[in-house]
C-alpha cells in the first residue's frame, strides 16, 4: 500500500478521526490512517517480531515476512535482499554459508557442489557432473553405464578393455554371467558340449581330452555299450557294472539267459554269449 496525501475531507474507516492533511492509505476503496492500517492489516517481522509498517519495505518468504534491514544471513549477517538465497530448519542462509554447511563436497575435486548446479551421486558419493568421468578416458559418464572397481569409475568400454576376461570360445570380454572351467573362462552360452553344441552351465557333465561333453554325448561316443541291452554305460556317478572277458553288463542286466533270474554275485557259466546260471546250463 502507498500512503496518499489527504486533500478533500476525509475520516479513518476504523478510528473516525479526519483525515484531512494526513497521509491515508486505501484497502479496497476504504481510507485507514497510518496508524489503524497498520494495527490492522501489517504483518510483523520474523527477526525483531516488529511490525512492518506501511512505510517500510516488506519482504515475504513462503507466508513469512520481514524489514528489508532484517533479511539477513543467519550465519554471516549479509543482507540477502535481492541475493540468492537458501533456507535450513527455516533459517534464511546466503548460498555460500548454507554450502559451506550442508552442501556435498565433489568426491573428485573436493569442492563444494553449489545448490541448483547439477550433480552425480552414487553409494554415497557426490560429483560435479563434469568430474564424473571414467578413469581411463577421462570423458565424462554422465548417464552412461558404468562401473566401479578399487573407488575408481569406470565406462564399459573402458572396464572391458582393462579388467573384464576373455572368453576362451569368442574372445570377447565376459561382463555379466560367466563359467570357469579348468581355471579358463567362458561365458555362459559359448560353454557348450563339443558334441551337441548344449549348454553345460547347470548341468551335468563329463570332459575328455580337455573337451567337455553332456552324458548323452560322452556315453554314446566313449560308453562301453552293455552286451545285454547294448545302451551304453557311463560309470559316471558310481554306477556299477559287471565286467567279464571283454564284455560288460548294467548290474540289472545280468542275467540268466534262461531263467532271467540276477547273477550277481553268483556262480555263471557261458554258452556262446549267452551267460547261464548252473541250473539252466543243461537246457542248452
């Protein structure tokens, strides 16, 4: 509000009293002297409690208001009229103070990372967004892809070239899931059977000649094949067998050719290939 000179016959809405040759102040077309305006709708001052008169500037602040001599930096005391400003706990701070107090430091040039500049942050680390940069090239991250080893940043291509391991099949760095094998890696989908080119990570599996093979692949080229069911047989897992002249059975199939009945563990005799137990030798 603008006091304004009285120069007609004029009373006070609230107090009455004229207002001829006064200054007055109109709030919605009624006249208030200095006095009553600001009794009734001046605000008081966040510092000195004081009222803000129609006379004085009035600064206001999120429904907060102040004398312009009292809008000051709560550490520094500068005046913060017409500066950048920041608030803590609802103290005003000019935006040195309140960085130099509350501010993150840069985790590479140490510097405090003023309010409103942009910023990078990562496991509790903050960076100007110029010194997020890979450790290699030197090029700024930003929003890139990236990894950290020993406190230092890395971009992929960077980390790849200098830490990731080769895959023993492809060459090419192994950067998410991989299989050691023998002290040699390979990524999870080049670790394949020689023979039936299926992945082997999760599986069971068997390896000769520094080749690795699923079951099915190793037994059908490498298994001895059983002389009764002629299925190969792996002697992978302890399975048993029973071995005699060159020709090996599953444990199940060694049987009676005549009666069937199981001859392990007992006395057989042979007829050919046929393998007897004493009782059926003379029904051949």
């Amino acid at each position: 509000p603008i006091p304004v000179k009285m120069t007609e016959s004029y009373d006070c809405t609230e107090c009455k009293e004229s207002l001829f040759g006064l200054k007055y102040i109109l709030k919605e077309t009624n006249p208030y002297c200095v006095k009553c305006y600001d009794d009734l709708f001046s605000n008081n001052c966040e510092v000195c409690q004081k009222v803000i008169g129609c006379t004085s500037k009035d600064l206001s602040y999120k429904g907060r208001h102040w004398h312009s001599e009292c809008f000051l930096c709560i550490k520094c005391s500068q005046s913060l009229v017409d500066r950048p400003f920041a608030t803590k706990d609802e103290l005003l701070m000019c935006v040195e103070c309140y960085s130099s107090e509350y501010s993150s430091k840069c985790h590479s040039c140490l510097k405090t990372i003023m309010p409103g500049s942009k910023k990078m942050e990562h496991k509790g680390n903050s960076w100007h967004k110029n010194c997020f940069t890979c450790n290699r090239c030197q090029q700024p991250i930003g929003t890139r892809s990236f990894i950290q080893k020993d406190a230092n940043n890395y971009c992929m291509p960077c980390y790849e070239k200098q830490f990731a391991l080769q895959c023993v099949t492809c060459k090419k760095p192994i950067t998410t899931v991989g299989v050691n094998y023998h002290d040699q890696p390979w990524h999870k989908e080049c670790f394949v059977c020689i023979g039936c080119k299926q992945q082997l990570a999760g599986q069971r599996f068997t390896s000769r000649d520094d080749f690795a093979y699923c079951l099915d692949c190793f037994c059908n080229l490498f298994a001895k094949k059983c002389a009764s069911c002629t299925t190969p047989i792996s002697g992978i897992g302890g399975t048993k067998y029973i071995s005699f002249e060159q020709r090996q059975w599953h444990t199940d199939c060694f049987n009676c050719k005549g009666c069937s009945a199981s001859l392990v563990g007992r006395g057989f005799l042979t007829c050919k290939d046929d393998i007897l137990c004493p009782e059926c030798v003379t029904d051949f």
